[in-house]
C-alpha cells in the first residue's frame, strides 16, 4: 500500500484527528501529525508551518500526547497530506497511522537521571505497532508509554501499558501497568529488558484476542478481566516478587521549562501560550535548534517542545530568540501555568471562550497563579489526561465551576465553588491552598 491511499476501515473506528481523518471543527478541519517518540526535525518543523499558512487558518497546536495538529484546514485536504507526506511526517503505510501512540520523555536518551535510553527499543515499538497488520485494529487512542527513569518526565497520563525502567540485581528490567500510570504505583510484573519488546507484542495481541470490538481501550476489557488473569494468559515469563510488586517510580524532579540540564549538555524547554502555535513560531523555534542546538524539537506532553544539545555559548541568546517569538520559557510565567482546551471559539461542544478566559485569568492572578489550572470548555476534559490540581469547568461564557484535585475523589476533585466569574475563581484561586502545588 502506498502512503496516499486511505486507510483500511478498522473494526474501532475513530472520531479522533489523524493525519488523512481530517475531523471538522467549528473553525475548520483538523489534521494530528503523530511524531516518533515527540521527535520533530527543523526542516519538518517549516514544513508544518508552510502547510498550516497554506492549507488552514495558520493555527499549529502541541497536543498533551507529544504530537502535533493543525487547525481551521480549508478544502484542500489531499494538498495538506501531500506535503506533510512529503515532509516524512507520515507513517510507513496509511493503515498505521493512528496506532503510532508512543508516548517518552522529551529528554529520552539525554537526561542525566535515566537509567536507560529507551531510544532503541522505542523504535522497534514503534517499528512492531506499525509492521504488525493486526495492530492496526486498536483504537487511535490506545497507547504505550515508555519510560526510561528520566527526571523530566510525564507520570500521571493514563496509558493502555506503561513501561518504566527499573535497576535490580546490576541488571535492567521494565516494570509495566496496564490501564494506569506509573505515578499511581500500580506494577504488575516485570520483565528483563531484553523481553520488553515481546512483552508488549503479548500485551497487544492478547488484548486484540479477547476485547470485543466496543472495547478500545485496556481499562474497558479489565472491568471484565482482572489484571492478574489477563497478564498470566500473555505466555511471558514476567517477575512478580516484591522487590518488583513494592517498587515505587520515583517523582520526576526535573522541571520542562527553562535551561534544563542533559547528561551530555543542555536542553532548553519552551511553550507556546496554552499550546498553540503560530507558524512564525514554529520556524523560529526551528531556527534557533539549527542555529544553536541539534536540529530537533521534541514535543512534550505539557503541550511545549524541548530543544536538545544547545551549546553552552549560545543558551542564552536561544532563550532571548524563542522568548521574543512569544514562546514562554519559564514556569512561573502566569499563562504558562494555565492549560485550556479549544473552548468555544473551535469546538461545538465548549460553553465558555476557554482560551480567552485563560488569558484572562492569568492577568488576574498574576505571579499569584498556582501550579496548574485547567479550563475545560465541557465535561471531555480534552485538553489534559490527568485530573488538573484546578479545574474550571465552564457552565456557560465567562462562568465556571472550580474543581479542587483531591486524591480521595473521583473525577476532578472536590468542588469549592459554582457558576463563578473570572474574578471569583481568580480570588478563590489567590488563596494560598495545598491543594493547588502541583
Ligand atoms: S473539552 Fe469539550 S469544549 Fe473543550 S475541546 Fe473538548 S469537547 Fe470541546
């Protein structure tokens, strides 16, 4: 099959972007561009900026997943396709698009706390997801990640596995959870390194032989099945004793904004305001990882991008440049603490201008802003995987219920206030409160 044909209908048929399922939005068709492992080359960089001019409305937005989406894409589907195809930003055949859900830590490889560098075996992933006609079939949401150890890393996204480096014995292992994520503890076994490439081959064939077309994703299937059935019918020899059951991933300490220190240099990591960038962004972030670090963006799941080896000499005057594109290269800039989904403007669905209020909000709060606080425009929740420590969920424009994440409750925590204005949550936000470090 060559990459231009559609892809093969599959028996979990997506309502989610993909790069030829062009889903219309309130402003337009939008395209996802799922990038290996986060990893966006320079010259693939000014490809999507010149798609995004030349095919939509300039919108380029970093998704929560570590990949890319282009926003407000007129008629011309066929030409958008052709140059991100041409740009090497599609899969290796078009039924393996949606199946390359991949998640690593943007410092994958370079980050000075890693126990490994998963690099390799997330090529052949990656290589196995793609390869693998019967993969196919899973859902375009159905992910992996894995994780190497690295202090600058994403834990409390849920994924359909999750495999996390661990040490025993002078020997590497991966610890692996299904349905969960490695900050909630919850590790079911373990296998040498060396089996993690059949460890997941088992887990995804496994899931295919016994989940009914309605179920898509591995938390559906374990209502039905439990855990321990199911990874004793994968035929793996997996290690189950406490030194791998009792063992805890530690907290990433590393932050993602900012100079950040890899084990073989620097690494500076920038966002764009609420995830969205504007092509002359996206080339000037291209430039300056030409110009001053190696070629490469990694996108990351906080919707920013990490650009990797940036030479000593020139850290500083990268910083200048991607902070005069309007990238925000600190965390405690107000709007970088703020997360919002499309809201109203784009999305059918949303009830508040989310994105607009987001600005707003981070105006009003000031240097005052806590950890994180996330606007959602309805109950989907898009715009995070995980329970935000401040959730505003809109009721209608300019209003908000506000959420306070509480480990005790389920959903998005415990609710301290309804049908507030922006000022309102503003002042409830202002108060210093522990429930809002994130
Ligand atoms: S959370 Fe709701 S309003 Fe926001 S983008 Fe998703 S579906 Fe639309």
């Amino acid at each position: 099959m060559t990459p231009a044909n559609t892809p093969v209908a599959s028996p979990r048929p997506s309502a989610c972007p993909g790069l030829w399922r062009i889903v219309s939005a309130r402003d337009g068709g939008i395209c996802r561009i799922k990038l290996p492992g986060g990893l966006l080359l320079a010259d693939q960089a000014d490809a999507v900026a010149a798609a995004a001019e030349r095919f939509a409305g300039g919108v380029i937005e970093a998704t929560n997943r570590g990949n890319l989406q282009i926003r407000g894409i007129g008629s011309d589907h066929a030409g958008l396709v052709e140059c991100l195809l041409a740009a090497g930003l599609g899969p290796r055949d078009a039924a393996s698009d949606d199946v390359r859900n991949l998640m690593l830590s943007p410092l994958a490889g370079h980050d000075p706390s890693m126990l490994l560098d998963v690099r390799p075996l997330a090529g052949q992933i990656l290589d196995l997801l793609q390869g693998t006609p019967r993969f196919h079939e899973l859902s375009a949401k159905f992910a992996v990640q894995l994780d190497g150890g690295e202090g600058v890393a994403m834990l409390d996204h849920p994924h359909d596995l999750w495999l996390s480096a661990l040490r025993l014995e002078q020997r590497d292992w991966l610890a692996f959870g299904l349905a969960s994520c490695p900050a909630d503890g919850q590790v079911l076994g373990a296998v040498p390194l060396e089996q993690g490439l059949a460890l997941v081959r088992a887990v995804l064939d496994r899931f295919l032989d016994l989940a009914s077309p309605e179920q898509s994703r591995m938390r559906q299937l374990l209502q039905g099945c439990p855990a321990e059935v199911f990874i004793n019918s994968l035929g793996v020899q997996i290690r189950r004793d406490t030194a791998v059951l009792e063992w805890h991933r530690q907290a990433a300490e590393h932050p993602w904004l900012g100079a950040v220190t890899q084990r073989d240099g620097m690494a500076l990591g920038v966002a764009p305001p609420l995830g969205r960038l504007s092509p002359a962004m996206l080339r000037g972030a291209a430039r300056v990882a030409r110009q001053w670090g190696d070629g490469s963006l990694r996108l990351s799941p906080w919707q920013s991008l990490m650009l990797t080896n940036i030479t000593a000499a020139g850290l500083e005057q990268a910083r200048a440049a991607l902070s005069a594109l309007g990238l925000l290269c600190q965390a405690d800039e107000p709007l970088a603490r703020m997360v919002a989904c499309t809201g109203s403007s784009g999305c059918a669905k949303g009830l508040a201008e989310t994105k607009a209020d987001a600005v707003e909000l981070a105006a009003l709060l000031g240097s005052g802003a806590p950890g994180s606080v996330h606007l959602s425009g309805c109950p989907r929740s898009c715009a995070v995987a995980h329970v935000a420590p401040a959730t505003l969920l809109a009721r209608a424009p300019g209003r908000y219920d506000l959420y306070l994440r509480d480990a005790h409750l389920p959903g998005l925590g415990a609710l301290r206030g309804t049908d507030l204005t922006l000022n309102e949550a503003g002042a409830m936000l202002a108060l210093p409160t522990e429930h809002l470090d994130d």
